[in-house]
C-alpha cells in the first residue's frame, strides 16, 4: 500500500449509481471480507457519478453498464482525472465489461463510437449477436489463476494491442471475441465476467488483493466457492 492518510486498505466502489449490473457490486463485498480474514483494515469508498474520484485509493472496482450509462461514465472519469492520477501512483483495478470496455481507446455505445480512458491497449466494437451466458477461460500462466467462470451478457467485441495481454483464452462463451477473454497489464485487469466475477474466481480476488498489498496472502477456507465453481462449471460441460 502506497502510504496516503490511512494505513487501512483503501477500495474505491467507483460510479455504482452507472455501473453495476448482474451483482457486479459482490466483488466489492468478496475483497473486503478476503482483505478482512487476513487481518488488514479496510475502508470502502463508494463514489457516485456526481462525486470526485479520490486519487488515493489502493484499489479501484468498475462495474457493468447500459450503453447509456457506460458513455455518460467514461466521459464523467475522463474530465475527472482521479481514476488516472490513482493509476500512476500505482493503484490496482479492476474492471468489468461496460467498465472494462471504457478503459481501453474506444467503444459503441448506442450505434455510436466513443472515446475510452486509454489505459488499456485495446478497442471495442460491435459484435453480430449479443454474448449472453456462461463464460469460462484457461488464464495467462503468468498470473498463477485456475480456470476462470463467469456470467456474460455484452454487445460489444474487445480487440487487444500489444500494449495488453489476454486475461484467458476462451473455452466456453464469447469474451472478447471467441479466442480471448480479458485484458491486463501492470496492476489493472478487465473482464467480461459478472457472476460477480470475484465470488467464483476467488484467486483472481486475491491476485488483485496481493498487488494492492504486496503482501503474500494466507489461504482462506474455500470451501463454498469452491462449490459455486463446480455447478457452474458442470453446468456449462453438461449444458
Ligand atoms: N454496454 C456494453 C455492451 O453491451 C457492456 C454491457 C455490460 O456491461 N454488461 O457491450
């Protein structure tokens, strides 16, 4: 944790009021209560679209969004700057679908193009169908996750640059286009999972959790995550 006025884990909820769908706001919840039975103090922050973004944050968590939403959000953190100047004091984030989208240089929203925060190497346009469903993805070996199970529900298609490296390669459903699945770079990583993407990647909480500290994390009792991620990964290998 970078040191700032408390020494209490900050993580920033960032524009719930645009962007939370699907349950999107559990992965607020699973990082505290994960952050919490490791002993670390946690603060909370909850940033309406109408608020200033703190820049001293540890660790920031978009959401998913309607088009209408996710345009009025993008253009509200670009003029804001906080989540950017986070960024380069090193915060970690994490970002989920209409979130994930608006990170990268551009997306569609309502059959018009926008321009994204350009924090991540990558475009997204609009696909020929709707992604609805589950979605499940073998990680990049360097982060050290297991098989990643999540909820999709998207329009839009994510098309990667160097500049990022795929989160997973898709083995059911769509993600970024088929193939991929993610993005991520440094300490900031977006999906198209909802779920919410945290309470069945359990791992991908605490990667997200161990960048923010730096700390190595003890391991938690698993167990009904664990279950949550044998249904769903039995249902998509019945289904
Ligand atoms: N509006 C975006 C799309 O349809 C993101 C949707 C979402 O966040 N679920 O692609």
């Amino acid at each position: 944790m970078d040191g700032g006025s408390s020494s209490a884990l900050r993580i920033v909820w960032l524009y719930p009021d645009l962007l939370s769908t699907y349950g999107d706001r559990g992965n607020l919840l699973i990082l505290v209560r994960r952050a919490q039975v490791r002993g670390l103090a946690v603060e909370a922050i909850e940033v309406r679209s109408d608020q200033a973004v703190p820049a001293d944050g540890d660790i920031y968590l978009l959401g998913g969004g309607e088009d209408g939403p996710q345009a009025l959000a993008a253009q509200r953190l670009a003029a804001d700057g906080g989540l950017h100047r986070a960024i380069d004091r090193g915060a970690a984030v994490l970002a989920i679908c209409a979130g994930y989208q608006l990170l990268g240089r551009s997306f569609f929203a309502k059959g018009a193009k926008y321009p994204g925060l350009e924090l991540l190497d990558l475009d997204s346009d609009r696909g020929p169908s709707r992604a609805v469903g589950e979605l499940v993805g073998e990680p990049d070996p360097a982060l050290g996750l297991p098989t990643i199970t999540g909820f999709e529900n998207h329009g839009g298609r994510t098309h990667l640059g160097p500049g990022v490296r795929p989160l997973a390669r898709v083995s059911a459903g769509i993600g970024n286009d088929g193939t991929t699945e993610g993005a991520w770079r440094d300490k900031i990583v977006g999906t198209y999972m909802h779920g919410p993407a945290l309470a069945r990647n359990p791992a991908l909480a605490d990667l997200v959790l161990g960048w923010a500290t730096g700390a190595q994390l003890t391991p938690v009792d698993d167990t009904w995550p664990g279950r949550l991620r044998s249904e769903r990964l039995g249902a998509v290998r019945t289904g």
